[in-house]
C-alpha cells in the first residue's frame, strides 16, 4: 500500500515559482503555439478558430488565445458573451465568435466590440436586430443548426424559419450571415453512424441558407476530435479547444503526442510536512486509507478547491522526484497525502507535480480523468483560480 511506482525520466521544467508559493499551474503558450500549427497543418485549406472558452480550458483565455494566434489561428471562439468581452478588452483584435447567452444579453456591447454572434433563436435574432438599431453597427452572425446533438442551435422547421427570418434582415442591411455551423455529438467516436448523419444534416442545412440568397458564409462543424480524425468534416474553417492545449479529444484512437501534440499545462505543488506514523494508522477523513507499516506520511497544500477531484481519494497520481505515487486517504479542501515508504529522503518543500508531461514522466491530465471516471476537458477546466499561473513565452 506504499501508492507508488517507477516514473520515466522524472524531468523538471527549468521554471521556478516563487518562494513559499504552496501550488500553481505553469502553462507552456510555446506549447500552444506549436499544437494550434499541427492542428492548422492536419485541417488543410480550412481556416482554425481556437476556442479559448471556460478561460482558455484553465489555461488563461488571453494568453492562450495569443499563443493560438501566434501559432496560426484566423480567429477566437469564446462561449460566454461576458469572457469573449473580456478577452478582447484584454487586447485580442482578431475576429472573435461567442454563441451562448440567454435573453437580456448586452449584445450592443458585442457589436461595439467587432464581436461576431451565434443565433440560433428568433428571440436571440430579434434582440442582436434591435441591438444594431441602438447602435448603428451591422451585426456578423453565424447561424446555428442542431443536427442531431439536441442542444443549443436551431431544428428542424425552426432552423427553416430562422433562416428566412435571418435572409430578410441581411437583405435590410441588419446583418451579414458569415458562418452556419453546428456540433458534433460522436465525434470522438469518427465510425459512429451519427457522425455521417450529422454531417448530411449540416451540409443540407448550410444549402438552405444559400437557398435563401446568402453567399460567402464559412461553414464549420469540426471540434478537435473531427479535426483531428475526419478531414470530411473539416469544411470552411475548424474550431479545436482541448487539442490546442496538447491533450487527446480521443485518447483511445491515440495519444496526444501519436496526434504531434504536448501538454500545455503543469500542475504543481510543494511538500508542507513529512512524519512518520506507524502501521495501522489511518490517513485522512474517515481513514479511507490504513498504512499497513511505518511509513512516512507528506502532505500537500492542495486540495479540492484547487480543483483536484475529490474522487481522485485514493487513486489521483503525483509525482515526487522520480516516485510515481497515488493520493493516500481522500481529497481535502485544501490538502492531500502522500504515502512516501519508510526509506523516502522527502522533505518539505520538495516540489510534487499533479499534472504535467507524459514525455517527463508526469502525470498527465487524462491520468487523472482515468483514476476519477471523467475526461480530459474536466481536469483542466476545474483547476482553481486561487492557483497563479505563470506562462512561458509564444516560442515553441
């Protein structure tokens, strides 16, 4: 019950945090940079819009949409209205998508801003419509169709009426339909039947639109799983999220670097305490975990409102000088503990990676969404704001 096993190299990034800083997260944007050209090179002629929603995937969404630009991206996509002002208020000038919001929204500050929107709705159609009128700035719209996800977008004879709604406001002068697009529900899955399906619906869809007299529109419908695997898919323009930040949309397809891709993110904390406790002694709440001899017990500053998973109690990996180890007893607020052995030379303030580099030997963060039953996306998008981050440069 020691909760440890040989890493690989064990390698340490060069980069030092701060003195008595107890954990943060490093973010290579070189990385990014580097992912978002691998991503570019595999979508062909399409152009690449790097989604940097949920605050760049934990990543920072202005440095990471930097480093995305700087790695070849034509554009910006942000969900939330409120993050998408943000990130081009922090200084993002290429044209930028944002497609969810509710009724009420301050879409006039979106067109003050040169922010592009989804509609999807013609209650969303009418308010970005009176938005223009108060502002006197056209609107750059991409429609949205479900094909088969059953989430946001328009479907069936509302995708029909939405289109007609949408022509007679670009024929006013209102709007300029730039995009159609849609979302995939497989496609981490390519054979999946639904994939081909939902391709059909889109393509039928996005002739409608030019039915009603509308030219020039992109058409996309590829996340980084149909960039990545179905280059049928790929159309006018992809939208990548989780591969720009070097992690595998279909990890059991292929690895992130069999995809040429390399984490962009490091989790990182230090050793607070290190003692030794006897066998039989239980280790956290609710003694989940008994050592079965006397060992030495480290505990680490970070916990679940770090954004460690709590069902990461007793299966979560670190990593500890070259000693692969796995969380002993459950996940704290704001600690966990290690489990060192009885000979480990440990001492407080040795430095324990949570999340890192396959190619260090580090945990990554798809071993941590094996151990707690999630995915990749959750591992990092989770990670606490409480934890600073500090960014390498664009250089790949």
């Amino acid at each position: 019950m020691d909760h440890s096993a040989e890493a690989g190299s064990g390698a340490r990034s060069e980069f030092l945090a701060p003195a008595g800083v107890s954990g943060w997260i490093e973010v290579d944007l070189g990385a990014i940079a580097a992912n978002v050209r691998e991503l570019k090179r595999r979508a062909g002629s399409a152009d690449l819009m790097a989604v940097v929603k949920a605050d760049g995937y934990g990543h920072g969404a202005y440095p990471a949409a930097r480093a995305a630009l700087a790695g070849g991206a034509s554009s910006i996509g942000v969900a939330q209205l409120t993050e998408a002002l943000a990130v081009r208020a922090a200084g993002i000038k290429a044209p930028m998508l944002t497609w969810l919001y509710v009724p009420g929204a301050d879409f006039a500050a979106a067109l003050l801003a040169d922010i592009d929107l989804a509609v999807s709705t013609d209650w969303a159609l009418a308010e970005v419509i009176a938005a223009v009128r108060s502002t006197g700035k056209p609107a750059r719209i991409h429609l949205k169709v479900d094909t088969g996800l059953a989430r946001n977008g328009a479907f069936g004879a509302d995708w029909s009426a939405l289109v007609a709604q949408a022509a007679a406001a670009a024929a006013e002068g209102a709007i300029e339909i730039v995009g159609v697009w849609s979302h995939f529900a497989y496609a981490d899955a390519p054979e999946h039947p639904t994939v081909r399906a939902q391709q059909e619906v889109f393509e039928a869809a996005a002739a409608e639109v030019e039915r009603a007299g509308i030219r020039g529109f992109q058409r996309h419908l590829a996340n980084s799983a149909a960039t990545l695997t179905n280059p049928s898919a790929h159309y006018d323009l992809v939208r990548p999220g989780l591969a720009i930040y070097g992690l595998s949309p279909t990890p059991d397809i292929a690895t992130s670097a069999e995809f040429g891709l390399r984490e962009a993110m490091r989790v990182v904390s230090r050793v607070a305490n290190v003692k030794t406790v006897p066998a039989g002694q239980g280790v956290s709440y609710g003694h989940t975990y008994v050592t079965d001899r006397e060992t030495r017990i480290g505990l680490v500053p970070m916990g679940y409102a770090d954004g460690l998973p709590r069902s990461g109690s007793n299966a979560g990996p670190a990593l500890l000088g070259e000693r692969r180890l796995t969380i002993a007893g459950r996940v704290c607020m704001d600690q966990v503990m290690l489990d060192l052995g009885p000979e480990s030379p440990a001492v407080a303030g040795d430095e324990v990676v949570l999340v890192g580099s396959a190619a260090a030997g580090e945990p990554t963060a798809e071993d941590w969404a094996v151990a707690t039953g999630t995915i990749s996306y959750e591992i990092v998008t989770r990670m606490s704001t409480r934890l600073p981050r500090y960014y390498r440069s664009e250089t790949a």
